[in-house]
C-alpha cells in the first residue's frame, strides 16, 4: 500500500512493516529557472513526479510497500545563489538535514531509504551520504535520479535545434506546464547556452578534466548571463506529461528493485 508519511497517526505507524516499507523522500530545490518558470519548478515537478509513480503503481500492484515522504523544498544550490530568488542551504547544513533525517527513519526501523533528486546540485551530497549511512547505520539508502532525460521518447519531446537543454528548459518549463500552465511565462523565454565551456570539449563532456559549473557559465546569444541551459520557447503542457509519465515509469522499475532488494 502507498501512503504518506505525514498521514499517519503514531498507532498506524507502528503496525506498518517498517522493515520492508520503502521511504521515498524526494528531494526539490527553490532556485531560479530563468525568467519563465517558478522558482519552485524541482519542487512542483517533484511533488508531480511522486503522484505520477503513484497513479502507475497503485493500477499495477496496490499493495507496493511504499511510503511518500513530504518534499524537501530546499537544497543545495549554490551554482545559482547570484540569481535572484535562490535560497540554497550549504553543503554541510543539507547533508546534515538528510543525515538526520534519515537517522530518524532508521531508529524506527526503517531500512529502505530511496530519496528521489529532482536537482542535480543535491546529487553529490546524496552520494556522499548514502555510502555513509549504509556504513554506519546498515540501512540501505538508495537514490534516483528523477527525469529520464536521455529516454528516447523524452528526447522526442525537444525541439528539433535545442540541443543544450538543460535546467530551466523546454524539459523542465514542460513538466510545470503539464501541472500548471498558469505559473509559466512563456514570452519571456530566452535560450542559454554554456559560453563558458563551447569551445572546451573536455569541460563539457566532464572527461578527464572537469569543473564544477556555475549558473553564470549559461548565456543568452549576446553574452548575457542567463543561468538556464537550452531553448524553453517549444516548451508545452503535453509534452511535460509524456516526460513525467515516462520518467515516472523508468523510476517504477528501480523501485520494484529496491522493493525486491535483501537487506
Ligand atoms: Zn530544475
């Protein structure tokens, strides 16, 4: 059965089979998606994204062991804190607010962990502390990426020239499309690109050589610093819903392997 967290009364908690129960804890960011999109865009997809996996898997196994935990609207987003309206956590206060988070979990006797990065800048934290709580605690902290980006009928979904696209772009401003059309200002959409790294190739592939990159690096045409990667323009509400009813789909099956997964 799929259930949030928050819902239940204590009573209820303690008869749930914390053991096998997966805890998903999706993990947002309130940043800035340049001028078209809401601050609260990995926040708003990833409340769209966890509703969508529950539709799909409340029709296909009602009795998933699953537990949606709230978002986590703040994360770790320095590379766009010069933007207006970034509110970013430090690195250290964002793994300690997942660390305890989980050591909560854990002294209930949860062992299945799967937090859910619908940022990419929280990424590197949550790899850090999945190693570390499995080591510590003998849990098992999984994580997901959200977006299926590189699904070939997401990759359908971008318009034919866009080929940077990236944070704040058509993929993104769809999926907020797809929840609400009315938070998307589409005339004011701008392309970016990574001026910084264009002519770099080891930079951009993150080959050998690689730098951690900073909103700024992402301009308009004429060199203005625009902090989104890709062309938002072709962005609508249909595709975002094929990007999330795909990403969700891809998500379903990592969670049946960590459903199957022996502690
Ligand atoms: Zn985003």
């Amino acid at each position: 059965m799929i259930r949030n967290f928050r819902d239940l009364t204590r009573y209820e908690m303690e008869q749930v089979d914390r053991e096998n129960t997966i805890v998903l804890i999706p993990l947002g960011a309130l940043e800035q998606h340049g001028s078209q999109a809401p601050l609260g865009t990995d926040d708003i997809i990833a409340e769209a994204m966890v509703a969508e996996i529950r539709r799909q898997l409340e029709l296909e196994d009602p009795d998933f062991p699953m537990m949606l935990f709230p978002v986590i609207p703040l994360g770790l987003s320095t590379e766009h804190k010069h933007f207006c309206g970034t509110v970013t956590l430090r690195p250290e206060t964002y793994y300690n607010l997942l660390y305890d988070t989980a050591v909560s979990l854990s002294r209930h006797g949860f062992k299945k962990l799967a937090f859910l990065i619908c940022h990419g800048g929280n990424a590197p934290v949550v790899q850090v502390l999945s190693r570390e709580l499995r080591s510590e605690l003998g849990i098992s902290p999984f994580f997901l990426s959200s977006g299926a980006f590189g699904h070939p009928d997401v990759q359908a979904t971008v318009s034919e020239g866009n080929i940077w696209d990236f944070h704040g772009g058509e993929m993104e401003t769809s999926m907020v499309m797809a929840v609400d059309e009315s938070l998307v200002k589409l005339e004011l959409s701008e392309p970016g690109i990574p001026t910084a790294f264009i002519n770099n190739t080891a930079l951009k592939t993150g080959g050998a050589c690689s730098i951690g990159w900073v909103s700024e690096d992402w301009k308009t045409v004429d060199g203005k610093p625009i902090g989104i990667g890709g062309d938002p323009r072709g962005a609508t509400a249909e595709k975002g819903r094929i990007i999330i009813e795909t990403s969700a789909k891809v998500l379903i099956s990592g969670l049946k392997e960590i459903r199957d997964w022996k502690v």
